[in-house]
C-alpha cells in the first residue's frame, strides 16, 4: 500500500496573520510552519504502516506551494514520511479552492497512492474543503473530520461525528480522509529524525510536470474573485481580569454576575 | 441560466433547521433575483410527499426529490450535478454542517465551480450573488463574486435566518440518478449513535462549558460544581466529547447543540469558530483562560486570563456563600 499525506506549509499560528491589500491574498509573511492539522495526518499513516494490518510500501507527504515550502515537507518527513514531492510553479499562485484542489489531484494522480490522507483543515485558510475537492477529481470515495480509522482488508472503517452523533462508515480503498484532531496525539520527532530529514528524496515537480493544464489553476484558473477586504462589525470590547490575587478575582466575577443579576 | 438550488438535509423524517435557513435564504434571494428558489433532496421513503412539500412554505417553489443513501456527501454530489446539468441553476447553497461542506466540495471539483465556505451574509450586486466570508479568525470579511456558473455557497452554522414564508405549497419532481461508482464505495454502517448520557443543555439560562484546558475528564467535576451552584447545566467543546471526556448531547457548535442562554459561562475553552457558532448569541459570555490569546477573548463580556483550577473551585464557594447568604 502507498499513502500519500497531503501537508501545507502556514504561518506560525503565533503570528498575526493579514491579508495583503493589493493582492487580496494571505500574506503567508512570517515564520512558516507546517500546519498543526496536518500532524495528525502524517501521525495516522504512520499508525497504519506500523499497526501490522496493513502492508505499507511507503508514506510520501505531497504539498503545492512556492519556493520555501521544503520546510513542512522536512518536517513531516522528520515526523515519519519515505520521502516528499513538492509541487511549485508560478503559474499556481493565486490558485483558488477549485484550483487547488485540481492541481493537488494531478501530482497526487502521478503517485497513484492507495489511500490519501490529510488533516481537517489548514491553520491559515480554514480550507477544510480541499479533501472532498480532491477526491472527486480522483474518482474515489472520501470522509472528512475523521476521528477513528481501523484497516479490515481492502476497507477503512471509519468513525467520526456528523450532524446527528456518531456515526460509523466503511470505505473502500483507495480513498481520501481527512481526519480530525482527536484522532490521534502526533509523535515528536527524533533528535535523530530531525537531523536526516534533508537526507531524504524530494522531488521537485512543476505544473508541466504533473499535466497541469495551465487555464485550470493560478488565478485565470480561479472561479471566484475577492472583491472587497472589510473589517468585521464593531463589537465592545470585553472587560479582561488577569488573576493575580485569586481571592480578588472571584470577588470582582461575582460582583460581575450580580450586577447583572445572574446570581439569584 | 437561473435559479438557486439548495440542498436540505433530513434525518428520520425532519429536514435540519440550518437547512430550512439555507432554503429560507434562497427563497428571500432568488426573489430580490427575479429568479426561482429550488432545493434538493436525497434519501429514501421518509421523503414523503408532504414533508418535500413544506419546503414550499420556506420559499422553493420546486423540490428534486432523489432516492438515494443518505448521510453522506458523494451520492448527494451526483445528485445535484444531475440537476443543475438539466435545470442549469446559477448558484448552490447550503446550510452549516459537515455534509455541506462535503457535498459543496464535491460539487466544486465535478463542475468546475467557484466555492465560498463559512459564508455569514450573502447579498445581490449589480444581478449576481456575493458571498460575505469572515477569514483569519474572524479579524476580516471578504466580499466574494463567483466568475461563471453554478457558484457554491456554503454557510456558516446558523447563518442564516428561518422564515417560513407562506403556505404556498412546493411542487415535489422526482429524479432518478444513476450513482458513480465511487459514491457507492463509502457505506454507511450505522449513523447518529448517541455516545454519553442524554442531557438537556438547550432550556437551560445558565451553562457552564468546558473545554480542552480542563486537562482531563475528571475536570468536569470543577464544571459541575460550579453549574450547580449557580443553578445551571454543563456543557462541552467538540474536541472533549470527540475525547470521551463528556456527553455528545452535551456539545455545543459545529456538529452539536446551539445555544444562547443568559450566562456562557467558558472554562479551558480556546474558542475555535466551530465552538464560537454555537454560543455567540448568548447574553453573557465569561471566559476562564490561561492563554492570554485565546480566540475567546475576542468574544467574551468578561475574560479572565488564569488557572481555571485555582479560579473555579473558590468561585463556586463564593456563589454558594453568596446565595446562602
């Protein structure tokens, strides 16, 4: 079996994140991390590989974005992963959701991978579309917010919680699933990991290369265009108490509910 | 080509009330449209003439019914590429939740669509439909026109607003969809299961809600306590009762209850947007946090930055002596 993990590069979450006002685009500025999300993808892999029902060949961490992004494929590698693909070329910047998703299917379909796995969502664009988008393309059967996967044979069984509770479902392979943060707590890596993760194949691979057809991605390939960035509606703000003195605290709480009359 | 058409959602014989806001929403705008207000349904017999009809009472003037499994998106997806294939509706919407989030990414990919998720307004410009998105927790809303047909929207939980219309009846079409071969790869074996006690957290005026910071199940005992004191019911962040720490009858957001009682009060809650959908109606909303940075701040009437252990216990003695008293 060969698992592809799909991993994104994102600004640390500890730095605020802004939209550039020329571009209409995230400024990806700042300290780049790969996205905590995408953790637990590469975590789950790593359980199937190593759970003994699965024969697993290879675990390959695939991500799209510019120059720059080898960092989060270092790091998932570090995290477990073979080896890592990075698809970068200029003419996907500006790539919507629809875009996206299509360019992420080709590299993926150059792997012919037998189960496709990534996290909920990414840090910076609260994406958590991308797996359905991909699947489709693939023509093969996907589940997000997974929170729960055992391998029986050739199926996954999968739990996660949807509108209504629990539920159960059983996909055939391959298939795509997004899998949700309660799925698993991911490893560290080694000291040891970490220093031999540049040592490890990466394949460079641009649009052309993949049979990305140049009208479906970058910005002519986009169906949607950002008209306007404007700030949320005005919201009082709310009274902050940084506990010093406990005592102090609590007194000032219940004097807070008082007044508005919630203690009764 | 014209029209919008949105999906609505049922389980055992009810349509989901973020899809009858969805539906409401298309109706109010495929009028300002000019233009009709259709919606799409999948599943088996509990489809029944009558509750397909009802949608008519929310504004679809047409309701596509499909027989086909329910409960997940890929079956959905070919559903609704089939219909806008032959009616050639302008725009796809869908209500908050899982499935629509799913199903308007399939959707995406099979026709080629242009799609905004976590959609909080959306409103008529210049003939077409812009999609109101907040982004970056929240701190921005983009403004979203679609280049092309179909353009998918997809809205945040409890977006929109249900009105139900009118009496007006809907008329019920039934279509007959031949599945895709992977949309039939992914079965369902067994749906809605209830993990945890059944509580009741939506009539109460006062929940106390807690979450990841309380660092283990035992936690909620602080919870408890605290919302006996003050007269009040406990409820829980989605990524504790994924956990196992507490009820899913008990959790509030995304895929759980929604609920806007007079105190929220929040321990070791970050405050995610898929929490924050569920609560941000509440009259009053206290935070007990140790991150200084944590997103409900941003929200809350009252944040105190601390030790939820060292905080709670002595507030629900000073509730107590100030009731007693």
């Amino acid at each position: 079996m060969k698992i592809c993990v799909l991993v994104k590069q994102v600004p640390d979450a500890a730095v605020e994140k802004r939209m550039d006002p020329n571009t209409k685009r995230l400024d990806r500025g700042g300290e780049p991390n790969l996205n905590p999300f995408d953790t637990h993808a590469i975590e789950a892999a790593m359980q199937v590989k190593e759970g003994g029902k699965a024969d697993v060949e290879e675990v390959i961490a695939v991500t799209m974005g510019p120059e720059g992004s080898e960092r989060a494929l270092h790091k998932a590698v570090s995290l477990g992963a073979d080896r890592s693909v990075q698809l970068s070329d200029e003419s996907l910047a500006g790539s919507d959701v629809c875009a996206t998703g299509y360019a992420l299917a080709k590299v993926l379909e150059s792997e012919s991978p037998d189960l496709v796995l990534l996290g909920q969502q990414s840090d910076d664009g609260e994406c958590y579309t991308i797996g359905a988008v991909v699947a489709d393309h693939l023509g093969m059967p996907s589940l997000t917010q997974v929170i729960k996967m055992d391998v029986e044979g050739d199926k996954l069984v999968c739990e996660r919680q949807a509108e209504y509770g629990y539920d159960t479902v059983e996909v055939s392979l391959p298939a795509v699933i997004s899998v949700g943060d309660a799925i698993n707590e991911p490893r560290y890596p080694s000291l040891k990991a970490i220093m031999g993760a540049k040592k490890k194949q990466l394949d460079k691979k641009a649009a052309g290369d993949v049979g990305i057809e140049a009208d479906k991605v970058g910005e002519d390939g986009s169906r949607t265009t950002v008209l306007a960035i404007n700030p949320p509606p005005e919201k009082a703000a709310g009274e902050i108490i940084e506990d010093e003195d406990t005592n102090e605290t609590v007194e000032k709480i219940v004097a807070w509910l008082d007044e508005r009359k919630l203690i009764s | 080509m014209s029209g919008i058409l949105t999906y609505a959602l049922h389980y055992e014989g009810a349509i989901n009330k973020n899809s009858l806001g969805a539906v409401s929403e298309a109706g109010k705008l495929a009028s300002e449209l000019g233009q009709e207000a259709h919606a799409i349904v999948v599943g088996g017999d509990d489809l029944t003439d009558e509750l397909c009809a009802t949608l008519g009472n929310y504004g679809a003037s047409k309701v596509f019914r499909v027989k086909a499994p329910e409960g997940l998106a890929q079956p959905v997806v070919d559903a609704m590429a089939k219909v806008i294939g032959e009616h050639g509706q302008s725009y796809a919407l869908f209500g908050g939740g899982l499935l629509g989030f799913e199903i308007g990414a399939g959707l995406t990919a099979r026709l080629g669509a242009g799609v905004t998720m976590e959609v909080t307004a959306v409103k008529v410009q210049d003939g077409k439909l812009v999609a109101e998105r907040p982004i970056l927790q929240d701190s921005a809303i983009v403004d979203v026109d679609y280049v092309g047909e179909p353009g998918i929207i997809i809205g945040r939980l409890n977006a929109f607003e249900t009105q139900a219309a009118g009496s007006d009846s809907a008329e019920v079409v039934d279509v007959e969809v031949e599945l895709s071969d992977f949309s039939t790869k992914a079965v369902m074996k067994q749906r809605g299961e209830q993990r945890g006690a059944d509580v009741n957290i939506e009539d109460a005026d006062i929940i106390v809600a807690g979450g990841r910071g309380l660092g283990k199940a035992e936690g909620f005992e602080l919870c408890e306590s605290l919302a006996d004191a003050l007269g009040g019911a406990v409820a829980a962040t989605r990524a504790v009762v994924d956990a196992g720490w507490y009820s899913y009858s008990a959790q509030i957001g995304q895929t759980g209850k929604t609920v806007a009682p007079k105190l929220y009060l929040a321990a070791g809650i970050s405050g995610a947007i898929q929490h924050k959908v569920g609560m941000q109606s509440s009259e009053n909303i206290v935070a007990i946090n140790k991150d200084q940075n944590a997103p409900i701040f941003d929200f809350s009437d009252l944040g105190i930055v601390g030790d939820l252990n060292k905080i709670v216990p002595k507030l629900t003695e000073a509730i107590k002596a100030k009731k007693g008293g």
